[in-house]
C-alpha cells in the first residue's frame, strides 16, 4: 500500500491533478482581481490555505518523481536540472512573500516621507484623560475579507461602555454630514453663504480644531473660538470668531491692518464686504456641531469607493473609514480608534523635490508623470512610470499622485517593492530553460543511437 501511495505521488496522474488545480485557483484569482481587487484575489485564493495546499502537493510531486528514478543515470540529468529549477522557484516565491516587502510610499511635494505603507491592516484603540497623553488600550492584525467582524466578535471594554465593530464594508462611498449635538465637547459650527450676481458659494466652518482656515484664492476664511490678534493675516480675510455664543466677523483687505468691517452675523442677515458687490450670510449655525462620515456599501469597487467599519458605542453606530480615526468622549475619558494599514519604516528619508505631468492635449488626464526625489548618497534622482529607482535593496515605481481640491499635484505616490527571493527565482527560472533545452537535445541523441528497426530485423 505503502508503494503504491510513493508511486502515485511521484506519478503523471499526480503531476496532471496538482497542475490542473493550480490552473483552476488561478482562473479564480484573475477573476476576483479584475472584478474587485489585487487584495481580494491575495486573500480568498493567491495567499488562502488552498493556494498552501495545491503548492505542497506540487512539491511532493516533483520530489518524488525525482526520487522515483533512483538511481539516477545520464539521461536523467535534464529532468532533475528542470525538477531543482522548480523547486527554487517556489522557494523564491516562500522567502518573497514571507520577508518581502510590496507597499505605497506618498510624499508631499517638498516634504519627506520614510514610512512604507503595506497590506496588512491594524485596529487599535488609545485612550486619554487629559487629551495630550494617549495609552495604548488594544492593537490587533485584523482581516475581514474572509473573516467578518460577525464571526470574530471584536468587543473592547471601556469605562463607560464596549467598543464593537458591527459590520465590515469592502466598497463604500462616503457621504460627509455636519449635525448639531447636545456634547459639550462638541465645538461650533456654522454654515455662510457668500454671494453677488456672479458667485454663490456656501459651505460649514466647524471648530474640530482651535482654528480653522479654508483659503478660496482671493479670499481667506478663518473660523477660531475667541478673537485673538495673532490670527489676522496681511490680506484679503473674512474672520469668523465667537463672543457670549454669538457669531462675530471681521473683514480684513489686502494690506490694510485694520478691519474694514465688522458686525454680528445673525441667521439670514447679510452683511455687505468689499470685494465686488458680494454679501455674506450665516445659513446655520450650531452651538455644538459635529463632522460626521457615514458609508452607502456598494457591490463592487470604483475611483469613488474605500473600505469602512460600521462601529458601536454607547447603543450609537459610527463609522470608521480606511486609513482614518474615529474619537469617542465621555465624562473622564477621549478615546481614539484607529483602523489602517500598517506602516514599515524604510531606514531613511525620501524628499520629492518636483513633480511633472504631461497630459493628453485637449484633456485634464495625465499622460505620463515623474518625481525628483532626493534620497541619501545618491541626491537628486528622477522616478519616472519606465525609470525606477533602486536603492539600498529597494526598488521605488513612479505609481500615481494626489491631487488637491483645484486639481493640481500636491504629493506623488512611489510604489516600493523588496524581493529577497528574486535571486532564488531567477536561477530556478534559468534552470527549468537550462534543463529543458538539454533535454530536448538529449532526446534527439539518444534518438540517434537508438537501432532501426530494419537493422535489428536484418540482425
């Protein structure tokens, strides 16, 4: 029995199963990476326990049909050249995927960056009770591709309550809300509207910071809790301020240090500026406000979707997008519940100098881009979509960029990838070439040597 099970494992038969599988595993993997994602494919098929599975049993397969043949002879040396090239080739891939690194890298313009972001994802609470000194409360490598928060049941205790991922969205669209709340915590916030014949443009200010600026070009907004000297810029201002819970704003002109207007700002009164017959107006506005973010699941991904978390606290959903916090107060304590990818420092800083779009003529679409980064030793080096950086092990991609509100570039983003196992890939692609290429010729020789049939016939 023993025998037969050896003979089978090293056999054809064995060798069809194994490659057949791998082919089918694969089908669904092109399938699941053009329908939804890279990270989807890795997960259910690329990295699952069926893709382990099918490549051990592709290694017993070629072990044991080499061992097989034993004791090996000349006419065997092709075979077993190709059999240890497939075999360096999985282990390539092993040690890649093991301690290899394939991640993002965004740098500002004119900024630098140093720290790599990967696939792997973190959920992590702190918490505070003066809101300056945080204390790690829970850090935990969660995936919920294949394994939904309803099955792992995550639930972190706090002092006034559980903290409890509900639900798990692969493809949502955010939808950004401002509401009025009774939490004292909760800063104002107020919603102007700014108008003459030619501009109507309305939007909210909410005080999440102690200061909130919002420049429109020839105009600068600032919103802050008290008026404080040190805010008023040299140019063309509206500032917003609060005095006894009532709204107040000052109108600075360009050069001019002193406020050409001032006046209280009461619901659906407006109040004349200086600037082309345009008149500003308060819209709304909440003595404790809030920015809300809250996600519409959608089937399949597109240029608008990201990943969410749907959160409960206090008999209250939240939700929490990828890559972004999420703050719960109470009467002691601030918590703060990050979800996001994990971050692997490269050792040493990446500056982006510049950045160059080219795009297609008539249109706003980018046809080629390229960053002049500043990297130790080597100075200023181009990355380009066909000129890629290596560097200290590491080879950075020109991959996209971040554009904002206007539409220009303000940061490129570097794909960065470290391959320790290529070396094993390349030789054992070289040897699988080298082995069959020998074993074609080895197979014409011995062709030729072999006796026709006439002559042994004549024999």
């Amino acid at each position: 029995m023993a025998y037969k099970i050896f003979r089978f494992l090293g056999s054809l038969k064995m060798a069809v199963i194994v490659i057949l599988a791998m082919a089918v595993l694969s089908a669904i993997g092109t399938f699941l990476e053009s329908r939804y994602n890279t990270e989807f494919a890795q997960v259910l098929i690329y990295k699952s326990p069926w893709m382990y599975i099918t490549m051990a049993f592709f290694l017993i397969s070629v072990v044991f049909s080499a061992v097989e043949r034993l004791p090996w002879k000349r006419r065997h040396i092709p075979f077993l050249v190709a059999h240890v090239g497939l075999i360096m080739l999985v282990f390539g891939s092993y040690i890649t995927q093991q301690v290899g690194l394939d991640g993002t890298l965004t740098i500002p313009l004119d900024g630098k960056a140093s720290l790599v972001s990967i696939t792997p994802k973190d959920l992590s609470l702190y918490a505070s009770m003066d809101g300056d000194n945080f204390r790690s409360l829970y850090e935990k490598e969660v995936e919920f591709i294949s394994n939904p928060p309803s099955e792992q049941g995550i639930s972190i205790p706090t002092d006034q309550g559980r903290i409890e991922v509900v639900d798990y969205f692969p493809f949502a669209v955010p939808e950004r809300k401002i509401i009025e709340t009774d939490k004292d915590w909760d800063r104002p916030g107020i919603r102007f509207l700014l108008k003459n014949p030619n501009v109507n443009f309305s939007d909210w200010l909410v005080l999440d910071r102690p200061i909130v600026r919002q420049d429109l070009g020839p105009v600068l907004l600032i919103f802050s809790q008290e008026q404080d000297e040190k805010y008023f810029p040299k140019k063309n201002t509206i500032y917003f301020y609060m005095e006894d819970q009532q709204v107040k704003v000052k109108v600075f002109k360009a050069l001019n240090d002193r406020a050409v207007t001032k006046a209280d700002l009461n619901l659906g009164k407006a109040v004349e500026m200086p600037w082309m017959g345009m008149k500003l107006s308060l819209l709304n506005f909440y003595p404790h406000a809030r920015r809300i973010v809250e996600y519409q699941k959608r089937d399949y991904p597109s240029g608008i979707t990201t990943s969410a978390l749907k959160v409960k606290y206090r008999d209250e959903f939240h939700y929490l997008g990828l890559n972004s916090i999420l703050k719960f107060f109470n009467d002691s304590t601030a918590y703060i519940l990050s979800w996001g990818n994990r971050q692997i420092e490269l050792g040493f800083p990446v500056q982006l100098k510049k950045f160059e779009m080219d795009k297609y003529m008539g249109t706003n679409r980018a046809a080629s881009y390229a960053s002049t980064v500043v990297v130790p030793e080597l100075g200023e080096v181009k990355i380009s979509m066909n000129e890629p950086l290596k560097y200290k092990g590491y080879t950075f991609y020109q991959a996209s960029f971040q554009q904002d509100e206007n539409g220009a570039p303000n940061a490129s983003i570097l794909s960065v990838n470290k391959d320790p196992g290529r070396i094993w890939k390349y030789l054992g692609s070289l040897l699988i070439c080298v082995g069959s290429v020998m074993l074609f010729y080895m197979r014409k020789y011995y062709a030729q040597k072999k006796p026709k049939k006439e002559e042994l016939s004549h024999e």
